[in-house]
C-alpha cells in the first residue's frame, strides 16, 4: 500500500505528477489554509504547500501530523509560511524547489546589469513615451566585458549569477561567510569584505538571504563608497538594504541601480526612485521566466530520492534553515 502525500495546491506538471504518484498516493486539498490541512493530516506520510503570505505548516500542524515524515514547499524556500526548524527538531525531513531558481535569477540579474550598463529601458522609455529620438540623450554608455564585480552572497543563485558573469569578467569579488579561501580560489574569485566591494566594484550585486542579521545591512555607507557611475544591483530582498539613506546618497552621487526588489512592496507610488533615469525598477520578476515551471520536477526528483532512502538534494539542516530567506 502506497503512503499518502497531501498537496495544498494543484500539481501543474503531468510528468512530475506521474513520477511522483510512482511511489506515492497523491491527495490534492484546497483552499491552502491551516484549517483545511488540520482536517486532512491524518494518515499522510508527505505534506507540500503553494506560497502563502501567512504561515501554513504551523506547529499545530506538526504535532497533528502524527504520520508525518516529510514537507516541502512547491515554491522556493520554505521560511515563509513552514515551521521549518520545529519540523527538523522533530526529525521530518524539510525540502523545497530552490534548485530550479537559480539559472533563471542569473539571467535575470544579467539582464538588469546590461540594460543599466547599456541604457536600453531608457532608450526604451522615451521612443515610447514623448521624445522621437532620442539617441544622444545619455553620452556613451558602457559594457560589461572586464568590469570589477562584487556578488554579496554565494548561495545557489550567487554561484550561478557568479559563474555566468565570469563569460564577461575574471575581476569577481565575493563577500560571504560560508566562503572558504580555497573555495574562492577554486570558483576564481577573491574573498572580500563587504564595505571593500562597495569601494573597489564597478558593478554590486546583492544575492544573499534575508535574516534578522541581514536587515539593513547596506545603507548609507555603502552607497557613499561606491565609486562614481557604479551599479548596484538587487535581486534578493528590499529589506537588506535601508532604502531611504539609498535614496538620499543617489540625490548626492551619480550613481546607478538595477531594483527587482523593495522595502515596502509595491514600491509607492511617489517614491523618488520612480523618478529617475539612473534607477532601472522592475516589481519582483525575477523567479518569473516559464523555466521557474520546472520546480515540479524538482519536488518530483525529491521524493523519488527520499522514497529510495536517499537524502533530497534540497533537505534542509537547521543551519541552513536560520539563514534562509522567506520564499
């Protein structure tokens, strides 16, 4: 007899459904509330969940879960609305689909650099919106071929932003603290401080995870640091970066920024980023190409693996869980 995994949510890929229902019976419940997962925990041996804005895996439904061995997240990370540490504590094993993140944020990122770099939305904005041609309007723009880069993170989407940048640079500072020093030099890139990327990149790229320790960890300093005409770009999380001090020191410095992400979202309507041509803004798009699509076949993989006793890929350890960001 099959064990019984409970899905909040539709599996929207028939191949990975078909692998998975290989090994499991496959139950799918909505609406993706705690109470509706309360009513149907018992007997299941999985629990997955969509993304939610309010925690969903409570402890409640932990301790409910009595068959419970393993829960994942059919989106991202899991620190977003899973118990995830109470989880581990109690030996379920905690997995997600990050894996299928990374390749598509790098490009992404890669994007943001060369339109900033380029001029391209700008160009862009005003053939659309008023000025017929405006080809002089900026000078010479600049491209990406032997800049100094700086990443701020070295998680899976840090590695894949750094290993696509490396087509265009061998000049790729790293600052983070899981970074070893033969690690660096087996990536090929060096080993820095934070405030010293600020100082010494042309281009800055905030990749890392979102904690109580990140909050704010960029502001006002950072940004007077950065050399003139420099780039910092953000794909991580607003809240990493004090954004009024950024503000303040862009009215001051003629510097550039790439923003996927914000404090507050949606950014306010007034906000003086909305208003200038050194700020390329996008509303949190980055995770949003069709490839994201293949976290099904993520999970998939994963419980093929945990079913044939093998650890997931993704399984989280109660280190990792801490430093993760919200999904």
């Amino acid at each position: 007899m099959k064990q019984k995994i409970l899905f909040m949510c539709k599996i929207d890929d028939k191949n990975a459904r078909q692998k998975i229902e290989r090994y499991y019976e496959v139950a799918e419940k909505d609406p993706a509330d705690e109470k509706t997962i309360l009513e149907n925990i018992r007997g299941m041996a999985g629990l997955v969940v969509p993304f939610t804005n309010n925690m969903l895996v409570t402890r409640r439904v932990i301790d409910a879960g009595t068959d419970l061995k393993i829960i994942g997240s059919s989106y991202g990370g899991t620190r977003q609305n899973i118990e995830d540490i109470y989880a581990l504590e109690k030996g379920l094993t905690v997995i997600h689909t990050g894996a299928s993140r990374p390749r598509p944020m790098a490009e992404y990122t890669l994007s943001l650099i060369l339109s900033s770099l380029l001029q391209i939305h700008n160009y862009h904005h005003y053939m659309r919106s008023g000025e017929a041609w405006p080809r002089f309007k900026y000078g010479r723009t600049k491209i990406l071929h032997k800049r100094t880069i700086g990443i701020i993170g070295l998680g899976q989407i840090g590695r894949e932003i750094c290993s696509l940048l490396k087509n265009f640079s061998s000049d790729i500072s790293v600052r983070s603290s899981h970074l070893s020093t033969d690690d660096a030099r087996e990536l090929g890139v060096r080993k820095a401080e934070l405030d010293e990327i600020f100082r010494t990149c042309e281009i800055i790229i905030l990749s890392g995870g979102y904690t109580d320790q990140t909050h704010h960890m960029i502001g006002k300093k950072q940004f007077e640091l950065m050399p003139e005409n420099a780039l910092f770009v953000n794909i991580a999380r607003g809240k990493m970066v004090n954004q009024e001090e950024m503000i303040n020191v862009l009215a001051k410095k003629n510097i550039y920024l790439a923003l996927d992400v914000f404090e507050n979202e949606p950014l306010e309507e007034n906000s003086p980023l909305r208003n200038n041509d050194r700020v390329l803004l996008t509303p949190h798009r980055a995770n949003n190409s069709i490839e994201f699509e293949e976290r099904w076949q993520c999970l998939a993989d994963e419980f093929e693996l945990y079913f044939q006793g093998k650890n997931p890929l993704s399984a989280l350890t109660i280190e990792r869980a801490r430093v993760m960001s919200e999904s």
